[in-house]
C-alpha cells in the first residue's frame, strides 16, 4: 500500500530500479546494510535491514521503522 506522499519517492525508485526484487549490501561504518527495492509497474517499496556491530538490528520500509515481521513478510518475493 503506497500513500501519496511517497508517491514521489516510489516513482523514481521504480525508475531507477528493474521490475522485481534488487538485493544491495554494504557496510557504512560500524553496521551492515542490507537494502532490498521491490518494484511492480511504476511503483517501488525501498527496505532496509540495519545490523550493528553491537548486535542490534532495526528494519525500515521507505525510511519508517517497522518490525522484523514486516520485513520478513513483504521483503521478499
């Protein structure tokens, strides 16, 4: 569920993006970033996975927090 005001962001997400799943990681600093973008037709959804070195681990849908059930669940395809 896309609301309008990331339309904008979802729209060039899904520019810049192929159709489908892009898995990306890398590492800034002191965490690991796992970034997956899923794009359907014009729209695309950006997650992100961030483990830190100190073992905490926090999950975002279009830079929201949200839980790992989320991520697990809508994540992949």
């Amino acid at each position: 569920q896309v609301n309008s005001e990331n339309n904008g962001y979802s729209n060039e997400l899904a520019k810049k993006y192929l159709q489908g799943l892009t898995e990306e990681t890398y590492t800034e600093g002191s965490k690991t970033i796992v970034k997956r973008v899923i794009v359907e037709g014009e729209v695309g959804i950006e997650y992100k996975k961030i483990i830190h070195n100190w073992g905490g681990v926090y999950y975002f849908k279009n830079g929201t927090p949200v839980n790992h059930f989320v991520w697990q669940k809508e994540a992949i395809q």
